[in-house]
C-alpha cells in the first residue's frame, strides 16, 4: 500500500528573530537538516523530542505551513511541498491540525456549536439545520453534547476545549491528523481521558496520526512508530515497541531514563555518596 | 523537632460576597531534613497550601481558620516585619517560572548578593565570593560568567539553577517548591530534580515538594501528601503510598500516569464514580461547617 504520506529530504530555515539587525535581514538559522518521515494509511506516528528539537516545526511543514527550501513532501500522491497554494487548498480539508493551546485555537466569541458548523458551511457541504445535525454527531463522537455545544469556549474546561478541537479537526473527514502536544499542560485524568477517545476514534476510522509530543510515555501508548528528533534532525526512528524496549541511539537512552516513573526506585536519581556532577 | 506542622489548615475565597472554601483542613507535617511531597491535580488546593505558608496569597483569599507552625511558632497572624525575616531567610520558594522569579533588569549578580548582604548581613566582597561558591554548588560550570549575565541570557534549566542557589544561600530549614521542574524538558528536570536532593541531604533542608507528577514523587520524596478539593485524603511513606495506595482516588492517579515500562498499566482514565463521591464529602463537609 502506498504511503499516505512521505516526505524525503526536508530542509527548512527561518529567520532567526533573536538576531535581527537594524539593517539587512536577519540571518537565517536551520531548522530541520533533512528530514525523511513516511506515514501509511491509518497509521500512528509519534514524533518526539525536547524543546527546540525541531519537532513542532516539522508538523507545521509537512502542512505545507511552512515552505521548506528543499526536499518533498508526497500527500495521497500528490507533492504538496512544490505545489502552489490553490493547488494544495483542496488536499487541506483532508489534513488537519490540533493544537496545544485549545483556548486560543477556539474564536473565543463564537458559540461552540457555531464554531463545529463554519467548516460545513464554509465548505458549502451542509447548512442550517443539516449543518447543526452534523455539528452534534460530532459533538457526541468526541463524548460531548447539545449543551455543550450552547457555550463558548471560556466556558469549557482544558480537556473538553481539547474534545472540541479534535471534533474540528474530524469534521472534514482527514485522512491525516497531526496532533501538536494536545495533551500537554492537561491533568493525568483529563489526559487519560482524551488518549482513550483517540484511541477510540483510531481504530473506528482509518485516520493517519501524527502526534508530536515531548511525552515518550504518552506516544508509547498511542503510536506503532515513533520518530526521536534532537537539533532538526531524527535520531532513532521504528516500532515503538523495538526502540523502547531496545533503543539504539544513546540520545533516546538518555530520554528514557530521565522519565520519572510512578515506582519508587532509589537509584533512580542515581545519588551516592557525594558523587559530583558535570557543571553545565 | 517538626519543622513545619499545618494543623486544620482552611482558606477561603471570597468573591462578591460569596464565599468558596478552597482548602478544607489540610493537615501536613514535615521532619527535618525529610521531602515531603504534596500531589495533587489542577484544583486541588495544592498551589494555596505553599501560599498559606509564605503568607502571598492572592488578595480575595484568606485564611479562615487552623494553624501554621513553623519550628513551633504560628505563621498566622505574625507581624509584618518577623514574616519578612523568616521568609528568604528560613523559609525559601522555588516557583514553576524560573524566569519570572528574576528580575529581569537585573544582573544575576546583583540578585544573588543583594540576598546575602540583606538576609546573612555580609560585606560585598565576602557576599561576592560566596555568590560564586553556591554557583559553584549547583553546577555551574562559568559562575564569574553567570554572574554578569541577565535572566534572558540563560536557558531555563540554568535559570532554575540560579534561583536553587538563591534558595539555599541563606541554608533555610524548609524550601518550598512548587513545580520547579514542570517547565523544563525532561534531561533537564532529571538533573534539576537531582541537585535539589543532593543539597538538601547535604544542607540537612526540609522540602515541600508540590507537584502534578506521582512520578517525580516516587523517585524524590521521602513521604507524600494526596490532596483533593481541599484536603488531605492520604498520607504516608512514598513507599508505602506507591505499593499499597489506601484511598481509590489515590490508586486511581497511579493508574493514569502514563507508563513507557508498562504501556499497559498507564493512562487509565481516572473512573467518574471516585470523583463525585469525592465531590459528595466536599458538599456534606462544606454543609455541616456552615450549619
């Protein structure tokens, strides 16, 4: 079966706005240094990495949000990262983002019912009452309803603002979603509660995932693959089964073990006597 | 003897006349030289504890009744003037924002001697040398450099750095720390969380661990507090809390943790009959103080 997605080769650099001068533009810093990632059909890819590693770039490229200077980027077969913006419009609807900050990814004055609806009409695909009904179907599918669909999203707490998000994305029926930490910054309940829908959603329709989080132990439970991104670039990439139990990469090790796991283990922090440590 | 014993601990807020309890008889103790943690999720009060403590806060909060002995004198009520002396210097906080604990018009140096000429009464000369011994002492491998540089220069990891030495510099009896390392990436808390028990073995400190992670509670803490809706709803040894939780909320924190080891036995969504029996003994409790 073909690749749902496959990018090969990406390079992206961007102005780094720390640097910016008063004459000239500022200089351009690297950011991802040829990337490869494939997805196939209805499956889940976690990309993983710590902050500045590249990975939430990487989402927002393969969304053709930003143009990488080289490289490709094949979407249900078409090359989305040389095609023109008209061209690729129409391949968006079938690729959709979450965000981490459900609050500010919500208009914050617009009903939530309202806020599900705008894709159907905007879309020309369902209006008035056909777009409310749609609009609920999908309210319920992410274990919402009608009354939550009468608030505005202030009105919602963290986890069901997240619903909502994932209930937008669904609306055009993707066949990618790539998901940007969307349980970061949620309680354990709540974030629980949020990798079960999609878990559930997985494996009811064949949606492709990417989910990008600095979580190994989240993607371990939700992804077949995962991808271990460090300075633009992907370190260690297979099942997730193989590279965690038997991570190749010393990169990868090191995360790992610096995850604290809900046993206790004293020799975990690795303290003993009065062993000094590297001055960073 | 007990360096920090909140007895029947209750804050309210109080907002256009109505007034919503926040913490509901939170009862802790912490033993010399021992961490404590304090877990809990979003809600819970955890945050309000570490505020009780120092006295900040937020202004439509206050305390309404219980105790708060610090080395057997009351917290509560204590003149401006001595809750300034113990607070920075027997009493030190670490806060989620490293960045936002430093001023960030100011040179580190100036924020580091500026406690250790107020607070241990040292000459400049004396307070410089030792600015760089604690710099030094959190592993910092360019302290000279450091100590000209500003807040934004630094990384996060190096900021929380900076605000540890703050915090021990005056050898305090009790730190709190109130998601010191949420901010910061995973490596990086590793050995965060590694220095703070490294200084406070070695310092001899008592630590107030407040924290959303059973997992940095498990490697870390000595005992641990599990707070819902207000108050306490277990306490003991870490280790016994992790092999034999006795409360179901407790039990099921543990099962919604994700587990890389384990994947089965992580996020396990937290059953709603546990909370809203939970919510049931906040109501009647609330009712039965307000009758």
């Amino acid at each position: 079966m073909p690749d749902l997605l496959s990018a090969t080769g990406l390079h992206l650099a961007l102005p780094d706005r720390t640097r910016t001068s008063l004459i000239g533009r500022a200089p351009l810093i690297e950011i991802l240094k040829g990337i490869d990632v494939s997805l196939a059909p209805g499956e889940a890819l976690g990309i993983v990495g710590e902050s500045g590693s590249g990975k939430s770039t990487l989402g927002r490229t393969l969304l053709r949000i930003y143009t990488p200077q080289q490289g490709c980027i094949v979407f249900d077969g078409v090359d989305i990262a040389n095609a023109s913006e008209t061209a690729i419009a129409s391949l968006r609807l079938r690729m959709q983002m979450i965000f981490q900050d459900s609050q500010s990814s919500l208009n914050p004055r617009q009903r939530i019912l309202d806020i599900l609806t705008a894709p159907f009409i905007a879309h020309g695909i369902a209006s008035g009452d056909r777009a409310r009904e749609r609009a609920i179907t999908l309210l319920e599918r992410v274990g919402l309803d009608t009354r939550h669909g009468q608030r505005y999203p202030h009105q919602l707490s963290g986890g069901q603002r997240q619903r909502i998000g994932i209930a937008r994305a669904l609306a055009m029926r993707p066949k990618l979603i790539i998901a940007d930490e969307i349980v970061s910054g949620l309680d354990v309940s709540v974030q629980a509660q949020i990798i079960a829908l999609l878990r559930s959603l997985r494996a009811e329709e064949n949606i492709g995932l990417i989910f990008i989080s600095h979580d190994l132990s989240v993607v371990r439970s939700i992804c077949d693959r995962v991808a271990v991104m460090r300075s633009g670039e992907i370190v260690e990439t297979g099942a997730c089964a193989d590279v965690f139990a038997t991570p190749q990469h010393a990169y990868t090790r090191a995360l790992l073990r610096a995850i604290p796991l809900p046993v206790v283990n004293p020799q975990w922090l690795q303290i003993d006597g009065s062993d000094p440590l590297p001055r960073t | 003897m007990t360096v920090l014993d909140i007895q029947d601990l209750h804050v309210a807020f109080t907002q256009r006349g109505r007034v919503t309890p926040v913490l509901r008889g939170v009862n802790l103790t912490i033993e010399p030289g021992r961490i404590c943690g304090l877990v809990g999720e979003s809600g819970g009060g955890k945050t309000m504890v570490g505020k009780a403590i120092t006295g900040i806060l937020p202004e439509d909060a206050r305390i309404t009744a219980g105790r708060i002995l610090f080395k057997g004198r009351n917290l509560i009520g204590l003149p401006e003037k001595e809750r300034r002396q113990l607070l920075g210097r027997s009493i030190a906080m670490i806060l989620q924002q490293p960045t936002t604990a430093l001023n960030p018009i100011l040179r580190i140096e100036t924020q580091i001697l500026e406690v250790l000429q107020r607070q241990m009464g040292l000459a400049h000369q004396a307070a410089r040398a030792r600015a760089l011994e604690l710099l030094d002492t959190v592993q910092i491998r360019a302290p000279e450099r450091v100590l000209r540089q500003y807040p934004h220069e630094l990384s996060g990891g190096m900021c929380q750095r900076v605000v540890i030495a703050i915090a021990f510099s005056c050898q305090p009896a009790l730190i709190i720390a109130d998601e010191p390392t949420t901010a910061l990436d995973v490596t990086v808390q590793f050995e965060i969380l590694r220095l703070i028990k490294i200084l406070q073995r070695d310092f001899g400190t008592a630590v107030l661990f407040i924290t959303h992670d059973l997992g940095v509670v498990a490697n870390l803490c000595d005992r641990v507090s599990v707070i819902f809706g207000g108050s306490i709803i277990e306490e003991g040894q870490t280790t016994d809390i992790f092999t034999a939780p006795k409360h179901p909320y407790t039990s099921a924190l543990m099962a919604a943790s994700p587990r890389h080891d384990q994947p089965e036995k992580g996020l396990h969504p937290v059953p709603a009959e546990i909370v809203s029996q939970l919510w049931r003994e906040i109501e009647e409790h609330d009712r039965a103080r307000s009758a």
